[in-house]
C-alpha cells in the first residue's frame, strides 16, 4: 500500500477579481433586465434538459425483459435527440450574454425533474419513469415559452416551441408502449 499523498490536492474556491462576470456585454438588442431574467429562466431550463439526458442513459443501460431491445434503443435514441436540446439551450444562455450552468453538479442541485429510480430494471418501470421525466420536462419547456413571450424574447420563445414538440414526440413513442389495450 502507498502511503504517500496525492499530487491532486482538492481546489477550493477563491474570491477573486477575474472571476467572470455574470453577464458579459453584448449588442443584442433585448434590453439587459431581460436578459438577466432569461438567462436565469433558460439556465432552469439547462438544468432540467441535463438531467432528462442523464435520466434517458439510465433507463437506456439498465432496462430489461422481454420488450428489451426496442425500450434499450428507444432511449438511446431519445436522449441523443436531447442532447441537441442541452447544446441548444445553453448556447441560447451564452448568445443573451450569460453563463451557460451546466455542470453536472450544477443540474443536480437545481433540476425540478423527479430523482430517477435508481432500482427498476423492468421495462414497463422505465416506461413510466420515462414517461413521467419527459412529460415534466414537456411541461416546463412549455411553461418557458410564455414566460420568454412575456420577456419579449421571441426566439427564446421559439426555441422551446420547437424543443416542447420534439419532446411531446418522444412522450407519444414512450407511451405506445404502455397504451396497447390487452
């Protein structure tokens, strides 16, 4: 056994005066009170689209039984599909003159998606847990577009129309496969 110390010592955080600010100058034209609001609003956003994308790979590594390959493909597919979202959102963040948040560490302490069950492995769990994180997130995205409406961000407004009706599609797929009557 190696008694010596680790080279890696942990980094604590340091009040400095380089630290970035939390809005960065811009000429977009949305007037920066707005900005600010949206920036918090589309970082919410960022938090809850990281964990769904997280929440997919679960279910996609760990569903089993009979229904095993098409659940196990589904997912992988959704949540490359949600992928995009993360990358779009967060731009979204950055091109008002924000911060995009997006560590991991940062989406668990602010998403507003239920914790996953870390336990199922049956697919008809994961198709309700799936279903359940995917509808929440529909939700939320839907619930941001009148709130960017509200803020006169009409782009913003429309990214998120077009992310709710990507992620109402994945619902319906995810739900098929428990809405067959017997």
């Amino acid at each position: 056994m190696n008694n010596r110390k680790s080279n890696h010592a942990m980094k604590t955080p340091t009040n400095s005066t380089t630290e970035a600010p939390t809005m960065y100058e811009t000429e977009n034209d949305i007037p920066k009170s707005a900005r600010a609001e949206l920036n918090t609003l589309i970082n919410q956003r960022l938090a809850d689209v990281i964990d769904l994308q997280l929440q997919l790979k679960q279910a996609h590594w760990n569903v089993k039984g009979p229904n095993f390959i098409g659940l196990h493909e589904l997912f992988d597919k959704i949540a490359e599909e949600v992928e995009s979202y993360v990358d779009e959102i967060a731009e979204r963040v950055v091109q008002l003159g924000g911060i995009a948040q997006g560590t991991v560490r940062m989406a668990a302490a602010r998403s507003r998606l239920e914790e996953y069950p870390p336990t199922i492995a049956d697919g008809s769990a994961h198709v309700e847990a799936v279903a359940r994180a995917l509808s929440t997130f529909g939700r939320e995205a839907r619930v941001s577009i009148e709130e960017a409406n509200a803020l006169d961000d009409a782009d913003t407004a429309d990214l998120f129309t077009g992310v709710s009706r990507g992620i109402d599609k994945w619902l319906w797929f995810v739900e098929a496969h428990s809405q067959a009557s017997t």
